[in-house]
C-alpha cells in the first residue's frame, strides 16, 4: 500500500495530449471548454438547420414527427447547458483570474473536475440519439409527457441523467468561482474597483448555487418516477404535473439571466474600450445586475399563465415581470452614455456588442409584453415566444460572447482574428438573425404553434417561414465564417502583441498568451480601470493621453522558474468516468444486483468504484 501511494503521490510532468488531459491551469481548462462548448454549438447549429429545412415550406417531409421533436428537445438543451453557458465558463475560466491578477483559481484541480464533468454530462446527453432515440419531450420536459407510457426510449432517461451530471460541474465550477473571486483579488482591488465581467461571473456563481439544487430535486424525483414507479409527477396515483412545472421553472427563469448576465459583464468591457472612455455610472451597471440576481427569483411563474393559477399569483407575476425590466433598463441606459461623447473605434467585438445592445433590446421588448396574463395567453405555445427567446439568447448571449471571442482571441494566442472577415462575420449572423427570428414574431401572432413539425398552406405562413428558413442558413454561414477566420488566424493572423486594443484591465498588463504563472509579481491596484491608470495616469479618460509607463509583464517562464504552480493531475478525469459509467448503468439494467436493497448493477458499481479510487488518489496527491 505504501509504493501504491508513493507512486499516486509521485510528480510528473505530462506533454503532448496528455498535458491536456492533466492539466489544472486555469487557461487550458479555458480552451477546452471553448473549444468543447463550440462544438456542442455547432451540433445545436446543424439542429436548428434540420427544422428550418424541414419548416422551409408547408407539408415538408424533411423529417418525420418524431424526429423534429427530438430536434427541438435536444437543440434546446444543447444551446443552453452545452452552448452558451459552457461558453461563458469559457471565460471564466481563462479571464477570471486575470483580470483579478490571480495566478491561478482556488481550486485547480476542482476547476478541472468540472470540465471533465462537463463534456462526460454532454456525452450522456446526446446518447439517445444512438440508443433509438433522444429526449422529445421539450427542454422543459412537461409532465406527464415524461413518464414511460409516453417516452418509452432510454432518451427521457439520458434527459434526467445527463443533466445531474451536468449540474455537478456546474456546481463545483460556480463555488470554484465564488471563493475565487472573494479571496485571490489583487492587492488593492476592491469589489468596487472590480471589473463588470468579474461582478456577473460572481453574479452568475451565486445564481448557479442556488439554482441547481431546485432543478436537481425535480430531476431526482423524474428519476425516481421513471425507474422506481414512485408518482411524483402521476396523477393516477396522486402525483401533480403542475409541481413539476414550479420546480423547473424556479431554475429556469435564473437560468436566463445565468445565460445573458456573463454577456452583460463581456459587453460592459468591450464597450468602454472602443470608446476609449470609462464605463459610464459603473456603480449603476454593477448594482443593477445584482439587482436582476435577486428579483430574477421572482418572476418565474409567467411561464403559468396558462396553467391557471388565478388572478392573485398572475397579478403577482405580471408586477414582478415588468419591474425587472427596471434594472436591465438601466444597463442599457449607461452603455449610450459610455457611447456617448466617446471616440468610437468601430472593430468587430465593437460591432459584435453594439449588435448585442440592439438585438436584446428587441428582445427585451418583446418580453414585457409576456408580463401581461390576456397578452400571454395568446402568445403561450406560438412562434412569438420562440421569436422572443432568440433574440435574448441568440441576439444577446451570443452576440455578446462573440464580442467576447473577437475582444479576447488575441490574449489567447497573441494573434489577431483577421479583421475584414471579422466584419463579414459580423453581417452575416447580424442580417441572418433578424432574417430568422424577426418574421417569427409575425406569424407567432398569426398563431402559428411552436414544436409542430408541419402546417397546411393557406394558413398565411408559407411566405414567412421561406424567409426564416433563409436567414437561418445566412446565420450558419455566418458562423462558418468565424471557424474559417479562427482556423486562418491560428496559423497565419497578425501577431497582437501583449496589448493590442488599449486595454483597460490587468489581463492586459502581462504576456499575449500568459505564461503559466499570469504575473511574475502579483499586481497592485490604484483604482477602476487598473491598467489605464498604470499607462496613462489616474485621469485617464478626462486628461492625460500621453503614456507615462508600462507595467512589467512578467517576463518567460524560465525566467522565473521559482513560481511554483499546482501540478498536473489525472485524478479529476477519473472520478468524471467513474461518474459516467455510474449514469450508464442507472440506464442500463444489466446484469442486477441487490444493494442495500435497491437494485445495482455491475456498471453502476464499477463507476462506484472508479469515483472511490479518483477520489482517494486525489486526497493523498500534494496540494501544490
């Protein structure tokens, strides 16, 4: 037992693909889940094209009714749990430590743990597709439609599974964050003095710990519903479908501002750096989104209208819903006064930002008209909420994490994404996105029902949905224009230099990509916008312009070798696999065995087993 742990306890030093699987630093766990969430991205892409191409004229055969509902089902949950918010994690990871000049998360090997966590759970997810069959009861997953009378395929099963597996990474990555963001800031950096992206990542942390436990409960009982006959959400048997609806939506209304506040934060830097001026009424903007935290917990029964709940709880919600759009108001209102006065540099996260103002305020618009129950009861199920949501989710989230990519990229790689077709980029999902979604506002209030896989002609929607269909495929190309800009400035794009936009922030300050310790010295800050202040003076933005000095940026790593930073681990990927087989074999019965009364099986107790090992291997590994 001794050698055994001498040799789990003993260092190594891992390089090529294994350097990837092992890793803890906080920018590789970044890369891996951009690359990993955009590629679950762009199969939620070729999803959404499936039912475009399928909706592109009436009494379309492209697909059949069961498949198209397990299209809408799985590009659902693919775009939010797989898509946007892995993307925002993203740069979490990656940023987050930066910009509080940290040289590393709290928790490396947790951080790891859940992107490990994260890309087993989206496996699991997408499983029923090679299983006979995916989820197909809505991302929501309504009762009763869950129950195996009516979904009798292992899809529902992977549902269940797959997101409490994705809730674990979730989880580990949102308290990895908070104690992050409370405990590794600079010297000097007060939470007043903390960039907008680091408030609604802790913003977005908190929610995140309070959200999923919500959703987990209700999937716990759909699992227990499923698999032990218990009759939680049966009616038959005394259960209640509507509690469902409470428990899901009590997470999913947080969940969207989970999805759109990190788009917020990348938009409220990007803005004042092509503005060259400092965020305008920053104490506003920070507040206002912990504001949208708390009164986000609010407003999720105007998803019920419909449910009938009578006119105290739909008055309740009606106020509710409309007052928080007080706060995002106010966002807006303070990013035209950052652009105002300002000396407007019109590069592609500038478009990618100004498109996500433009876009979520149509989307928020398009929303207050849901806090009315009359409004919603003709809206519920149609087109219009589907129009509705993309252009928060799509035109907001995306746009903003876009901006994000283009704003960032060259601190990644210290190349610069090839501006002309950055703008094309830009154009394309920006007509394409109003093209698709735009029109469906129209015949949403024509009454078009959302998730029905066909229509007669002569309804009045023929033309329309021609013309969704075609902005769909503009918006596609859009986004293979950005993999074509990404992969060609990878190899040949123009080198960036530390700090190629001005920047306003310490990620700024150090090396384009940042050696694996961040900063040589761990930086001291004077005040808001830290870098400027160290460049140009504490009056940057209503005096000096001149430079009065460079930072230093840390240097190379043989130059100091000293810093010591965690070592690599392969613990964190063992324990995600031992989850894994866990999940399987709760889905699949073979071979059963009696544990503790409850039937096991042999696949369950192996992952079991895989998670005990991981987790002893992980507890006797040196700290640092």
């Amino acid at each position: 037992m001794a050698t055994i742990a001498a040799v789990l306890r003993r260092p190594t030093s891992p390089t090529g693909v294994w350097a990837w699987i092992t890793t803890v630093d906080h920018k590789r766990i970044g890369v891996l889940y951009l690359v990993t969430a955009f590629t679950f991205f762009l199969i939620g892409g070729l999803e959404a094209m499936a039912m475009r191409t399928q909706l592109m004229r009436a009494d379309n055969s492209v697909v059949s009714a069961s498949v198209f509902s397990q299209l809408f089902t799985m590009h659902a949950l693919t775009m939010i749990f797989l898509g946007v918010m892995p993307l925002s994690a993203a740069f979490f990871n990656f940023i987050v430590p930066l910009q509080i000049g940290a040289r590393d998360v709290a928790f490396p090997r947790l951080n790891a743990l859940s992107y490990w966590v994260f890309l087993f759970g989206g496996i699991l997810l997408n499983l029923g597709w090679f299983t006979g069959g995916a989820a197909d009861a809505g991302w929501f997953a309504y009762a009763n439609l869950t129950e195996r009378t009516y979904t009798p395929s292992h899809g529902m099963d992977f549902y269940v599974l797959g997101l409490l597996v994705l809730g674990v990474s979730s989880l580990a990555a949102a308290l990895n964050f908070i104690i992050t963001i409370i405990n590794l800031r600079a010297p000097g950096m007060t939470l007043m003095r903390m960039p907008v992206f680091i408030w609604m990542t802790l913003v977005t942390s908190f929610l995140l710990v309070f959200a999923f436990p919500v959703i987990t409960v209700g999937l716990f009982q759909l699992l227990f519903d499923r698999f032990f006959g218990t009759n939680f959400f049966n009616v038959a048997g005394g259960g209640d479908v509507i509690m469902w609806q409470h428990l899901f939506w009590v997470f999913g209304h947080p969940e969207v501002y989970i999805l759109i506040l990190p788009a917020m934060g990348i938009v409220s830097e990007v803005l004042p750096a092509f503005s060259r001026k400092p965020l305008f009424g920053y104490p506003f903007v920070v507040f206002s989104g912990v504001v949208i935290g708390f009164m986000g917990w609010g407003v999720w029964a105007h998803h019920m209208f419909t449910t009938g709940m009578g006119p105290v709880a739909d008055a309740v919600f009606s106020v509710t819903t409309m007052l928080i759009a007080v706060p995002t108001g106010v966002k807006i209102f303070n990013w035209l006064g950052t652009l105002w006065g300002g000396s407007l540099d019109l590069k592609t996260p500038m478009l990618f930002a100004l498109g996500f103002v433009f876009l979520f305020i149509i989307g928020g618009l398009s929303g207050v008209s849901h806090a009315s129950p009359p409004a919603d009861l003709q809206q519920q199920d149609t087109y219009y909420i589907v129009a509705h949501i993309h252009y928060v989710l799509f035109g907001g989230s995306i746009f903003g994490i876009f901006a994000g990519l283009y704003y960032w990229f060259p601190k990644m790689t210290n190349r610069l994404l090839n501006e002309g077709v950055g703008k094309l980029n830009f154009w394309l999902m920006f007509i394409g996105m109003n093209m698709a979604f735009a029109p469906m506002h129209w015949y949403g209030l024509q009454g078009m029902p959302r998730r029905i896989y066909t229509y007669p002609s002569g309804m009045g929607w023929d033309g329309w949905n021609l013309v969704s269909t075609i902005g769909g495929y503009i918006l596609a190309v859009g986004i293979l224009v950005f993999v074509y800009n990404v992969f060609s400035s990878l190899r040949r794009g123009r080198v960036a230099g530390d700090d190629p936009w001005d920047g306003r922030t310490l990620e700024w300050a150090i090396p384009s990509p940042p050696p694996h310790y961040n900063f040589a010295e761990i930086p001291v800050v004077h005040g808001r916008d830290a870098f400027w202040e160290q460049k140009y003076g504490a009056g940057h933005g209503e005096g000096a312009q001149t430079p009065m000095h460079r930072p230093v940026a840390g240097g190379s790593y043989e130059a100091h070798a000293d810093i010591h930073m965690p070592s690599p681990s392969y613990w964190p990927i063992v324990v995600s696999f031992g989850l894994l087989l866990l999940a399987l074999g709760v889905v699949y019965g073979l071979a059963p065995v009696m544990l503790l009364g409850l039937p096991f099986n042999v696949t369950s107790l192996l992952g079991v087993g895989i998670i005990f090992i991981g987790i002893y291997g992980w507890s006797i590994e040196p700290v640092a």
